[in-house]
C-alpha cells in the first residue's frame, strides 16, 4: 500500500499520481507534494492524546492536497509488532538451511498478518466504520467522509481534478510526457527537434504535423500537445500557427501567461525553472516535458527581444531550462526611462569623442548602440587608471559592469541609471529640459574623470623621472657616468643616449619608463613604474660608485704589446706609449705598478700555465688572471657593481690587444 499509485487521466488527459507514507507526528507536519498531485500521509501515534494535538495542529497550515490518516484508537502491541516483523525480515536476508527458512517463513506470515489486522483496527475500513480514524485535508476543518481506501482514492480523484482547473491538453503517453511528476526528460533530443521545429514554422505547411510522419514518436507528440490544445489553423495559402487572439479557453491563458512571465521587464533575469513551478502547480497542472513545446510557440515571434544568460540556441535554453535552475532569460526591450538615459549617453559620448557616432533612428536600437559605444570607450582607459584610487567611483562602477560574464544589457543600463539619474527625474515619457541638462552634465562629468586621473599619474612619472636625473646637468662627472654607462650593456647604452639630453622633455621620460618597464605606458602599473624608476636610480649610483672606486685607486699600469708600461705617466706619454691606451679600469689593478717589466711579470707567471715573456701574447693572459683573482677576494663590491667593472675591463682589453 505504501509508494507512488496512479489516478485515472484527466479530462485532458494528464496522468497524476499520489504517494502513501508513514510518518511519524513530528516528521508528518513536514510533508510537502514535491511535485505530484497529492498525498496520504499515515500518521503513527503513541496514543489519543497525540492524535488531537496533531489534529489541532492541522488547523493553521495552508490548504494543500495532503490528507493524513489520523487514528484516536489505542495501539496496544502495534509496536512489539512492528519490531518482530522487521526483526524477522532481516534474519529472512540471511543464509539459513531448509527447515529454519520454513520455520521464520511462517513466522514472518504470521506476524504479518497480525499487522495487517492492526493497521486495518487503526486505519483501515474498521476504524472508519467506528469513526475512531479521521482523514483530514491540510487546510480544512472537516474531515473527508469515506468508508474504505478505495472510496478515499474516488474521492481523491475528484479532489485532484478539480484543484487543476486550469489544466491544457496533454494525450502524449510517449516517453511519459503527460504524467506529472513523470519521468519524462523535457532536454531530450526528441523535444528539442519539436521545439526547433516551431521556433522555424512558416505559414503555408501542408500538414500540422511540422513535417514529421504520421506514424512517428515526433508527430504522435506534436498531435497530442499542439493539435489537442488547437494551435493550428488552416488558412488559404496552407497550415499556420494560430495568433494569441485566435486561440480559446484554457490554451490562451498558459500562452498568455508564459508571454507575460518572459516579457515582463525585471531587475534580474527570470529563471525559466520558475516558469517550469508556476505551471506544474494548481491551477495548471502541466507535466514538464509538454511546456518546452508551449513555450516555444509563446515566444517564436518575439526571439529579438529576449536574451539568454547561458550560451547556446534559444532551443537548448527553453528546453535545459525545464531541469536547469541556472538558465535564464530576459527581455531585451528597454523602458521609457532607460531610453531616455542612454539618449543621454548618446550625446555625451558624442562630446568625450573626437569622432561623431551614427546613430541608428529607432529608439531601441539606438539606445542598444549607445551601450556597445559605451562599452568601447571604457575599453580605452588604460588598466593602471581604472585601478587608480583617485579614479571616480561612479567610473569605476560603469567600467566593473562590462567585466562580469553574460551580464544582461538591463542589468548594465540599470547601473548606469543609479550612476546618472537616480531620483528618476527624467521619466519615462519625454524628459524635462532642465532633467536632461542635469544628467548630461552629469555623465560627462563622469566619463570625463578617468582623462584627469590619466594626466596626472603622467605628470607624476615624468617629474619623478625629472627629478632622479636633474642632478646629472651640473655635474662635472656627466661624461664620465654617461660613458660607464654606456658601457655597462644595451640597456646602460639606451639609458645613456636618453640622458645625454638633459633637461628631460616629457616625451624621453615616457621612453626611458616603457624601456625600463619593457611595457608601453599605458600597460605599466604604478608598481612596475616605481620599479623602473627605482631601477634607473640605482643604474645611475653604480655608475657613480665604479668612477669614485677608480679615482681612489693608486695609478698603475698594463703593459702594452710593445712591453712599455702605459701607466708609467697616466696624463702623458712615455716611450712612445699614448696617454690614450691608459683607462680608468687598469688604475685599479694593484698587480702592475709603475715598476712593471716583461721580467717581473715572467716571474709572477713561473709557476703558471702560460707563455713565457718572449710570447708577446701572455701580458694580457696575466692580466687577466691577476685581476680575477684581485676581484674575487673583494668582499666589498655588489653584484651589479661587479658586472660593471668586469665589463669595463674587457673594453679597455680591447682597445689595448
């Protein structure tokens, strides 16, 4: 007895079931449809008392097709019972040999029996007949008079019935697509070709089949929920769809209704699992997988003005839908208010832009423009400006709604409104002067706000850039640091061809922080740009450190090719030796001092793997080697400082072998 029975179809040929439970008081009060008709709850008590405190407790819910079996008779062993008979069915699961099976078998009958007898005294026929079990409808005071269960599922069926008076045709058994609550799967490939078939019909077919075989699954579908509910007519030039005036009786008010339900103009979009509720509940009654079929011919004519918050086809969205709580859908069309906003917009964006747009002449579709020209002016504001705290927020605000995923065009312009005119003062119908003076001030104030904010973060780099270099033009060093700089490597080059131009103009500013950055202006954040300029400052100071480090050193020389030392008079020349074949890099080798001869250095190399003084290759080898070993042991030099000097080392190696 207990589980899902099925009541005879209704006049429009919808099948609707009803489930039997046992519940215990506290878990009946909790009982709820979940998407069938109705319900018979047996409620199991501990005695008289409980029954009529659960009984008043009835009184104040809401009415609804949930009738509980309530019995004021005393249960006696009811429960001793209902504990052997389980225990009973659980030794029946186990492995036991012939004769112990037959022995728990008939105990099992037994105590089944016994049961039965029980529940029939509390809640069957007998306790009907002695008036000591009630049924009682959620919501109503009077209990239903009935003799037996089968009376109870009479009287059930003419309560269903009558609850959905608003019912439409449904004599499509396939796939259980008339019973409600079924299994039925409103997303399967067979609806979804129906429903495309619809959204594609053209006046003038042949048949009211949309093309499908007489004899097929499709056309028995289309038969049993369009022909039956008389959605086709026959015209002169063919078959075609009725209009919604056509239409008659229960049929016009579901199409009316679902138009109404996804036309309406919302804040958010209209989930179309919450049309799948309304329609299923009283006074409907419609089963899930015939109201993609209803929906598509509702909305066929109006495709335009409907957007989608999930991808895909509009045939894939109605149908999800029916199973999907996150597709929904919103009517695309904008309020009298809303278009007298962005009729404003139009002419702001006009006067923030060089270029006039053209726009369209009908309202809608201008207003529609005027969001897409919105979107693409904020696609020209640089990221580093939009992240700027000085930014206005109303800016901002404008420029975060075009940054979610598959956000509704309403849902964009409805921030715009709040951003705009808030009080509503332009209205729906035509705009006072002064309304539409104040919100056009009002919106080129605020797409105008992002160019000051941009102005003002270039003018701080190029002074912060000023500022680190301005030191450089009266420094009598400038030569020096430009050449070391411009020895250090491709980047100490660039930097240096920039600075040889002090003063900065703006324009070399801007260069130098997109070359340092390695990112256009317009890319580089505030962080990175402090990291470029911070960047410059310590390329500057390492320049200063390497020429103050070789001032300080005693004066030494290299011998050149010719075995003279070049540093025996670093400001002239000796021995026919060029004052110009010294640089500031050999001062700061301690191991050549003025005192330097081929037989000191073939001394220094005895022991070494290099050639003796008469290969006139080895001084630079020595050279070499001495110097990597007096650098090593500096404790004292950076990193940075370090690549420096050994790259001023092999310039002058150059320029001397």
């Amino acid at each position: 007895m207990l589980g899902v029975h099925t009541l005879d179809p209704s006049a429009a040929g919808i099948v609707r079931r009803y489930a039997i439970e046992a519940k215990s008081a506290a878990d009946a009060a909790q009982v709820a449809l979940n998407g069938i008709a109705a319900k018979a709850v047996i409620v199991l008590t501990s005695g008289h008392e409980e029954a009529q405190q659960f009984e008043q407790a009835l009184l104040g819910k809401p009415r609804a097709n949930i009738f509980y079996w309530i019995s004021f008779a005393e249960p006696r062993n009811l429960d001793e019972l209902v504990r052997r008979y389980l225990g009973i069915t659980a030794l029946l699961s186990q492995s036991h040999n012939d004769a112990t099976k037959t022995r728990l078998n008939a105990k099992f009958e037994a105590v089944r029996n016994e049961l039965k007898a029980s529940f029939g005294r509390l809640y069957g026929r007998e306790g009907l007949r002695e008036k000591t079990t009630k049924v009682v409808q959620q919501g109503e005071h009077t209990p239903i008079e009935v003799t037996s269960w089968h009376g109870f599922s009479t009287r059930l069926q003419q309560i269903v019935d009558a609850t959905y008076t608003g019912e439409v045709a449904v004599r499509a058994p396939q796939r259980d697509l008339n019973v409600l609550g079924g299994d039925s799967s409103p997303d399967s490939k067979t609806i979804s070709e129906i429903v495309e078939k619809i959204l594609q019909f053209r006046a003038g077919a042949e048949d009211d089949l949309l093309g499908e075989p007489e004899t097929g699954q499709s056309a028995c579908i289309i038969d049993g929920v369009l022909g039956a509910n008389g959605l086709f007519i026959r015209r002169a030039s063919g078959w075609d769809f009725k209009t919604v005036d056509e239409l008659e009786g229960n049929i016009k008010k579901v199409i009316s209704e679902i138009r109404s339900l996804l036309s309406r103009r919302r804040d958010r979009a209209y989930q179309l699992y919450e049309l799948r509720r309304v329609f299923e509940n009283a006074p409907y009654g419609i089963p899930a997988g015939a109201l993609p079929l209803l929906i598509a011919f509702a909305i066929r004519e109006d495709l335009e003005r409907l957007s989608w918050t999930q991808g895909g086809s509009t045939t894939k969205n109605i149908c999800e839908g029916m199973v999907n709580e996150r597709v929904g859908v919103r009517c695309t069309e904008f309020t009298g208010h809303q278009v007298n906003v962005l009729e404003v917009l139009r002419y702001a964006l006009d006067y923030v832009n060089d270029d006039k747009f053209s726009w369209s002449t009908t309202k809608q579709e201008a207003a529609r423009q005027a969001v897409e020209q919105l979107r693409d002016f904020l696609k020209i504001v640089p990221e580093p400006v939009l992240k700027s705290s000085k930014l206005d927020k109303r800016f901002r605000d404008l420029a975060d709604s075009f940054r979610g995923v598959a956000v509704p065009l309403h849902e964009i312009v409805d921030r715009l409104v709040l951003n705009v005119d808030p009080h509503r003062e332009l209205g729906a119908g035509e705009p006072p002067y002064e309304a539409k003076k104040k919100a056009s001030e009002t919106l080129k104030e605020i797409l105008c706000s992002y160019r000051q904010v941009e102005d003002e973060r270039r003018f701080d780099l190029v002074k912060r850039i000023q500022s680190v270099v301005e030191s450089l033009s009266g420094d009598t060093q400038r030569d020096q640091i430009l050449s070391e700089l411009s020895g250090m490597n491709a980047e100490g080059k660039s930097i240096a061809e920039s600075l040889s131009r002090v003063p900065l103009s703006d324009s070399v500013c801007i260069t130098l922080i997109e070359r340092l950055s390695g990112a256009r202006l317009n890319d580089v954040s505030d962080t990175n740009a402090g990291m470029a300029i911070g960047k410059l400052e310590a390329t500057i100071a390492t320049a200063r450190t390497i020429i103050a480090r070789l001032a300080a050193a005693p004066p030494t020389a290299i011998p050149d090719a010719s075995g003279n030392g070049a540093g025996d008079d670093v400001l002239g020349a000796k021995d026919g030796v060029s004052a110009a074949n010294s640089g500031p890099f050999w001062p700061s080798i301690p191991h050549f001092n003025n005192h330097t001869s081929h037989s000191s250095i073939a001394k220094t190399s005895e022991n070494a793997e290099f050639p003796t003084i008469t290969d006139r290759s080895c001084d630079w080898r020595i050279t070499l080697k001495n110097t990597l070993n007096h650098l090593s042991e500096r404790k004292d030099i950076e990193k940075d400082e370090m690549v420096s000097i050994l790259q001023s080392f092999i310039t002058e190696l150059e320029a001397k072998v």
